[in-house]
C-alpha cells in the first residue's frame, strides 16, 4: 500500500516514510532539525484526540502538535 498521507491520519504503531513537508522555510529548517526530513522513516507512538502525536524518528521521540503533523505528508509502510 503506497497511501501518500498527512502524518495525523497514521494510527499508533504504524510507520512511514517522509516525502513531503508543506509549509515555509522556518517550519522546513525546525522539523529537519528534529530528524524529520524527506526520506525519514517514522514511526506513530501516540496520537492522543487532543494533544500532540509522539513520533519515533531515527531512535528520537519528538512530540509534534496537531497543525505541524497536518503538514507533514508520509508514504504509509
């Protein structure tokens, strides 16, 4: 399944691949930054109803909020 997806429809325990980040330079240079860069694979700890959804990236967990995981795209693994 080659689903490409906003980060925030993926369900925890389920991974994917970053191929997209939609937003202006500073949201691109905080979130490769992070270890979230195109080509990253992720993968969905939590995503709380309200609060923020806690990625694994690289061996890091990062705590993103719901408007940031809306604009980060990811090709379902």
């Amino acid at each position: 399944m080659n689903m490409i997806v906003p980060l925030i429809s993926l369900r925890p325990g389920e991974r994917g691949i970053v191929v997209d980040l939609r937003g202006g330079p500073n949201f691109r240079s905080k979130l490769y930054a992070m270890g979230l860069a195109p080509g990253a694979i992720i993968r969905v700890l939590e995503n709380y109803p309200r609060g923020p959804v806690i990625v694994e990236a690289g061996g890091t967990r990062l705590a993103l909020g719901k408007g940031m995981a809306m604009r980060v795209f990811v090709r379902k693994l």
